[in-house]
C-alpha cells in the first residue's frame, strides 16, 4: 500500500509562484490529475497530500521549475508535462541543463531543446556522428529535431549547405496528371519539412535561403547521380524508400556531409512485392546496423511531444495490430 503524508512548499516570490502554478493554477491541476496528490494552494504556499513517492516527484519538479524561473528561463505549459516525463524516468536529472542545450537558437518563438531522454540521445548522435536514423512513430520529433540540428549545423559553419527529401511514394506514376512544372507536382510530398522550417526561420528567411541554393527541398528522385559535400542532409519518411533507394540516397555522401534519415517502419506506404513490403529503411537497420560513425536511435510511444491524444491514438493503434 502506498504510504501517505503531508507535505508543505514554500515560494518566497509570489509572482514567481503564480507563473509555476499556470494560469488559473493549470499546472498543479494536471500536476494532481497525473500524480493523484491533492495539491492546495493558499498563496505562494503549497500543500501536498497523498503518496510520498509522488510527493518528492513533484517536489523535486516545483523547486527545480521554480529556480529556472528564477534564472529567467521562460516556461510553456508543455514543459510542466515534459519536465515531468523525464524526472520519472530520471529522478537526478537537472531539468535548467536539459532545457538550456537549445539545438537550435533563432526560433522566433522560443529556443529548440530537447524534451525527453530518448530526444536528448538523439540530439547527442546528431552533433556526434556523420549518419544518423532517427525510427519510431508520428510527433516523436524526429524530423523536427533533425531540421533544429542541420539549421544548427548551418550556423556555426559545419556545413554549407542543407538539403531536405522525401520519397514522394503516394504519387506514384499519377505525377503526370497534377497541374504544374515537377517542383509544383511534388510540393505538397514536401510540405512537412518546409513547415518545420517555417516554424523555426520564418517565411521571408526561409523563401531567402531557397532562393540563394543554401537549402534546398527536393524529392529523392532528384538525388540521383550527384555527390552531396559540406551539406546536412534529412531524408525524411524513409520507410517509403526501396532498398535500392536508400542505398543510392545514402552513397550520395560527400566530404564534409552529415546525413540523418528519419522514418515509421510501422507506416510503410510501399506496395507489396512478392507478397513482401520491400522497405528500404527496414532493410537499411539490419543491413548497418554494425557500421561504425552512425548511430540508431529508437523513439518509443512514450517520446511522443504532440498533444496528449497523439500518445494515446499511436498505443490505441498498436494494441489493436498486436
């Protein structure tokens, strides 16, 4: 049985208190609703009842969240519930030097920083290692984070260039038919990574970069034949790939170049060959899977950073295929 107790907090700046506590104090309402603690609030004083396992989670989690607001660091709503998360899985982790490794500084919006154990791997084999596959499911921020890394890579002139693709499976041979030059046919098979830029850069920056050749948007098909040096490459929805196709993709490597390639081997849109879905990624994972310089990272359920009911749509999906 789980033991009981009291437990009181104090808060010597009350408009400090008020930011931790959210609007309308909606933070220690989902931090009561996740725990099962009862948390009242009389000023910028805390009283928690209930589970003392729970109660030094949450503890830990306040007192930490509240000496970032301190320091000055801005706190979303999301983070109370990414903060969380990750004192779970860590109960030493220091949240202010999680939440202050920004992957990419510039977002008019606010600094990109990675918000789970398994993202923060992923950042780390991003800046560590030339080829890098990012696997798991929707909203787990691969692509999101390899874009936040290559902008990064940018900046800091690692490299000169970045080029962003994808398979444009769904087409298929009904490309002829769509109106437009083959840039407007396959555009809308882009248009997740020109929204991933547009959130980070904005629309002006990133028209500008485009039309100087510093990033380039292209469909797979347009990798073919070329050497790619000094440039950050993402290939994204790579499940889509035939083994063929990732094998010229990833021998498109240059001097200078880093390649990360992202992908949900659960959503393959391949038509079946043979009675066989023939997924170059699926293919790609047994085949380099000892090969030193890259690195494999695995994204779970759990690393889902979309609203709520994304986590729960992507485990309703996978008990009902189990």
């Amino acid at each position: 049985m789980a033991e009981e107790c009291n437990k009181q907090l104090d808060f010597d700046d009350h408009r400090l208190a008020n930011l931790l506590f959210g609007p309308q104090g909606a933070n220690l309402r989902y931090l009561e609703q996740k725990s099962g603690l009862r948390i009242m609030n009389t000023g910028s004083t805390l009283r928690l009842a209930g589970d003392r396992a729970e109660q030094e989670l949450v503890t830990n989690l306040l007192y930490q969240i509240y000496r970032m607001l301190k320091r000055g660091v801005r706190i979303y709503p999301a983070d109370i519930e990414y903060a969380r998360s990750m004192l779970e899985q860590d109960p030493g982790m220091d949240l202010e030097k999680l939440f202050s490794d920004a992957v990419f500084i510039g977002s008019p919006k606010r600094n990109i920083t990675p918000k789970t154990l398994t993202q923060r791997d992923y950042v780390k084999a991003l800046r560590e290692n030339d080829v890098v596959f990012g696997v798991g499911p929707a909203g787990t921020g691969k692509t999101y984070l390899a874009v936040a890394a290559a902008l990064s890579a940018f900046l800091t002139k690692s490299v000169k260039r970045i080029i962003l693709t994808r398979p444009a499976v769904e087409a298929g041979e009904r490309l002829g038919f769509l109106p437009g030059d083959l840039a407007e046919k396959v555009n809308p098979y882009l248009r997740p990574l020109y929204d991933a830029l547009h959130d980070m850069l904005g629309f002006e920056k990133v028209a500008e970069m485009l039309d100087s050749g510093v990033i380039e948007i292209a469909p797979l098909a347009f990798m073919r034949g070329r050497t790619l040096n000094d440039a950050f490459i993402i290939l994204d929805e790579a499940q889509n790939t035939t083994p063929e196709q990732m094998k010229m993709f990833l021998t498109r490597m240059g001097f200078g170049s880093r390649i990360a390639v992202t992908g949900d081997i659960t959503q393959i849109d391949l038509p079946l060959a043979g009675g066989v879905e023939r997924s170059g990624m699926v293919h790609a994972l047994r085949v380099l899977k000892n090969v030193q310089g890259m690195r494999i990272v695995y994204f779970k359920k759990e690393d889902v950073i979309r609203h709520p009911l994304v986590s729960k749509i992507v485990e309703a999906y996978e008990q009902q295929s189990g």
